[in-house]
C-alpha cells in the first residue's frame, strides 16, 4: 500500500489519498510471516475526499466499505467529515468539536489520537480487527443474532495468542472470595430493587454473580407490571468482569454456550423498558456493558465508563458491541474500544450513553 502524507495530517499517519483508493482499491488484508496482519489501519483525509470528482467519491466509498482494515477518516480542520464518508468507516475524527456528529469523535489531538489508534493495531491486531468487523455487523442485527455474534468472536479470541500472552503477565488468579451473596434484592410494591454487593472487588461480574443476578431478574420477566432497578454498593457500580476468572472457560466452545446460555444482556433486553439502572464510580467491561441495555441509565457525576477488554487481547463479552453500539452508534463504540479511552458523566449523556446525570449528593451540614 502507498502511504502519503497529506498537508495538516500528522506527520506519519498511515494515511492513502483518496484519489489512490478511488483509482484502485487497497490489497486484500493478509499476514506478514509471523501471522500479524499487514497494514491493518488505513487512513483518509476527509478534505481530499471532498475534492474528488462525484464519480470518484462513489469508487473511494465502494472501496472503503469492502476493506477489511480499520477505515478512519480525518478532518484536520473545521469541515465535517464528509456524510457519505464518515457512513462507510468505521471511525470518523476531526479537530474541531463543533464538526462532530454521532459517526465522529472530537480530539484535542488528532496526532495522539492516531497514535493511540496505532499502538492498539499493533499490540493486539486480531482482537483489534475482530471487534471493528463485528461492529460493523451488529448495529443490523437482532439482539439475539447480535450477541450471538459477539460471544462467537469473543469465544474465537480466547484461543488466540494476545489473550494468552496477557493470562501469562497477569500471573496466577487470587483466591476467590468467600462471600457467599453476590445480589441484594427486595421488592416494594411494584418496583424490584437490585443492588449489587461485592464492593470488596468493586462489584466484579463472575460467575456467582451472573447466576445471581440471572435469578433476580426472573420474576421481572414474568411479571410485565414489575420494575426493575439495579444499583451497586460501594465506591464503583461494577469494575466489569472478575479477571480472576478470566481464562478458566475449559474450552472456548463451552464457553461459548454458557454466555449464552447464562445471558443478563440478554434477561435485562427482554424487560428493559422496565428497567432503570443507577451507575456510579468506575464502569468498566460489563459494568459498563450491561447497564447500556436497559431502557434507563442515570448516572452520578463520578461515573467514569470504559472499555479495557482489547489491551487483554478481547473483545467486550458482556453485550457491549450491542448495547452501546444502539445507544452511541458504532463509530463512538470502536473508539472507545480500539483506544480504551474512559468517558465522564458528561460526555455519556452528550453520546447517548446515559440518560441523565444526578445532581451531587448533598453534603451534609458541618462536614
């Protein structure tokens, strides 16, 4: 592929004009000798595209849509990323706050924002394809279809070498705890209280707790007058999946079938527009995930909501590729994932990703 460095692009972007990829369309995607892919990212500037002839823009459209790279289209500066382009990548970035829309993310820097896009390409490249190809298919699908789709793939990464390269520098798992109630629920009137209660681990998801909460939704799908609302004791609604837990599936097939199986995405979809989530402190992985699936999400100023599961060679497993991608749209969901990057209260509600943020708790008088 020939890279070029357009004026205003940061210097060595992996960039290809626009006018190349609408006069021939990259190489197929292949694996260099020790099984990396080759130039995984590619990258266009958005004013180049502008300019090109209408027939042009169809061919570079056409061309970008089938390519199996991660496609980022950059606006340096205060245009918009083109409609038509920012519609066939998978991530769109501009300069400029007031040129972003729901297909584009606004940076302070786009060099460190390539730069960070860079470094997940090479550090983890199969998660890092894995999770934009799927991506790219789930905001069209069911939520069933859809989440199948994601636990295939997440199953798939469980095998593979970056996901065992990160079980080997995380060493060996600490001793579960001993608490033996993971959900607290009670019911007042028509209003099902859930509250989550591990806050010794932050509220971390494992299999306890999957069942736990599994069997606490129960009477809610069965009840179509009941609400739900689920909180989290302690300084975190949920620090995402035990990774103390990670790695212990005995084969990804089985894997597979148990997330399945056993889905809370799933149990709260099906209730979801009765269903409330209160979110605070740290949200990540699946307790940011899965709070994405009911019908509403508010949030206290303190919530901080990311995605860490691609630096351990992953993907999102607990729903996130459905979930955020129907509330923030696919383009934001493979920034969040491909850079880790955690947003604020403020920045979820501007996505979509909460509903609303709480106003400060009171402090109380002479504290």
């Amino acid at each position: 592929m020939q890279a070029s460095d357009p004026v205003g692009l940061p210097a060595g972007a992996p960039t290809l004009r626009a006018a190349d990829l609408a006069a021939m369309p990259p190489p197929p995607l292949l694996l260099d000798g020790t099984g990396r892919p080759v130039d995984p990212l590619l990258v266009v500037d958005a004013r180049e595209f502008a300019a090109l002839p209408p027939a042009d823009r169809r061919r570079a459209i056409t061309a970008l849509r089938g390519s199996r790279r991660c496609t980022v289209a950059v606006a340096p500066g205060p245009e918009r990323v083109p409609g038509e382009l920012a519609q066939a990548v998978d991530l769109g970035l501009t300069a400029t706050p007031e040129a972003a829309d729901a297909r584009t993310v606004a940076v302070p820097d786009l060099e460190a924002a390539l730069a960070s896009l860079t470094e997940r390409f090479t550090a983890t490249p199969l998660a890092a394809l894995s999770y934009v190809w799927l991506l790219r298919q789930s905001a069209g699908l069911p939520v069933p279809a859809a989440l199948t789709a994601e636990s295939a793939a997440y199953s798939t990464l469980l095998a593979g070498p970056e996901f065992a390269a990160w079980l080997a520098a995380r060493g060996p798992a600490r001793e579960p705890d001993d608490r033996t109630h993971r959900v607290v629920s009670h019911r007042v009137g028509d209003v099902l209280h859930l509250r989550l209660d591990r806050p010794a681990r932050r509220n971390a998801v494992d299999a306890a707790m999957r069942d736990a909460l599994l069997a606490a939704l129960a009477p809610a799908e069965w009840d179509p007058n009941l609400l739900v609302e689920i909180t989290g004791a302690g300084p975190a609604f949920s620090a995402g999946g035990d990774l103390d837990e990670f790695g212990s599936a005995p084969d990804p097939a089985r894997a597979h079938v148990v997330r399945l199986g056993a889905s809370v995405a799933e149990s709260v979809h099906r209730v979801r527009d009765r269903v409330t989530v209160r979110v605070h402190g740290t949200c990540l992985g699946a307790g940011f995930e899965l709070p994405c699936f009911a019908g509403r999400v508010l949030a206290a100023p303190d919530t901080l909501l990311g995605l860490p599961e691609l630096a351990m060679g992953l993907i999102p497993g607990a729903g996130g590729t459905v979930s955020i991608v129907r509330r923030a749209g696919r383009w934001r969901a493979a920034w969040l994932g491909l850079t880790g990057t955690r947003v604020d209260a403020a920045t979820a509600r501007a996505w979509g990703l909460v509903d609303e943020v709480l106003d400060p708790a009171p402090v109380p008088a002479g504290s």
